[in-house]
C-alpha cells in the first residue's frame, strides 16, 4: 500500500510533539500543578522577580531527551546536570530554549551532534515560563547556579529576535 507524502510528515510531526513532552501547553501543565500565590499575576508580565510558573512542571517537556535526572541519554542528548553550558551565563540556556541548538557540542567531556529544536516551536512559552525552567535546570541535578527572571528572557528575546535558526556552540560562545 502507498501511503501519501501528505501522511508521512504528518507522521513525522506526531513523532517530533510525542518526543517533546507531547505538546502539553503551559495550561494544561499548569491545571495539573499545585496553585501559587503568584497564579493570579499575569503569565506575560515581565518582572524583576525569580519566575512564578512552575519550573519542575515544564521540565517534564525536557524529559524525553534529558531525562528525569538531568543525565541526557548517551550517544544522543547532552546532559544537563554538571554542564557549564547550563551553569554558566544565563543567557545561553535561556537562548537555547527558545531557538534550539544543532551541530556539536561538548558536554562535560564528551561530544554530542545531535539537533534540539527550539523549544517554542508550535508550542511558544512565555518570558515567565522559559524563566522558570531555566532555573529549575540551573538549581538541580547537581547545578547550583543563580535564578533566571522573566525580565532576563525578555533581554535575550530582545537581542536575538531576529534568529530563525538553531543556535551553534560558536553561537553560545559569543552570548555573555
């Protein structure tokens, strides 16, 4: 049986959203998670604070790749626990969630090549919700760095709104 180019990708979209997280949005992550007393702040408001939606929720977006732990899967995805790429200036993971990442990259010693689409991709996250999951990678798996603010995603959604590509490690390099 034939089966048309129109069903092969529409597959090939399915099996990208299931190896995502499943293309849950951030509200039905958030009607699972245990209310705040930040839920009634508007989402989209930028502010000086650490964010207020729920990182560890979001996360498990990143799970199918990075693990529940943070170890990535070898061979394939980079870990995050013990990764300078994560602990080191905030604007590099926050840049990596929102354009993705392709081409080689050393991880703690060992090279990966693969390809992470940007995180926003059918999905977009807002300034609050990259913050939060930025911190949460950046305070676990053994990392220890400071907090991400929604006013930091808006600064580097500001001085990379015209990237239409994935990032590179010479990318990453060049963000301070």
């Amino acid at each position: 049986m034939r089966v048309p180019f129109r069903s092969l990708t529409g597959l090939a979209a399915l099996s990208l959203v299931v190896a995502c997280g499943g293309g849950d949005t951030a509200a039905d992550t958030a009607a699972d998670a245990t209310p705040t007393t930040d839920a009634a702040a508007p989402a989209t408001e930028p502010t000086a604070t650490v964010a207020s939606a729920d990182g560890a929720a979001i996360y498990q977006r990143c799970v199918t790749c990075h693990m529940a732990d943070g170890a990535g899967m070898p061979g394939a995805f980079p870990p995050l626990a013990g990764s300078d790429w994560v602990t080191g200036p905030a604007s590099r993971p926050i840049a990596v969630v929102m354009h993705g990442l392709q081409g080689e990259i050393t991880v703690n010693g060992t090279k990966y090549n693969s390809m992470m689409m940007a995180y926003g991709t059918g999905v977009p996250m807002n300034d609050d919700e990259i913050a939060a999951v930025v911190t949460y990678i950046r305070s676990n798996f053994g990392n220890s760095a400071s907090a991400v603010t929604a006013a930091d995603v808006a600064a580097v959604r500001t001085a990379t709104a015209g990237r239409t590509t994935p990032l590179t490690v010479a990318d990453l390099e060049a963000m301070q």
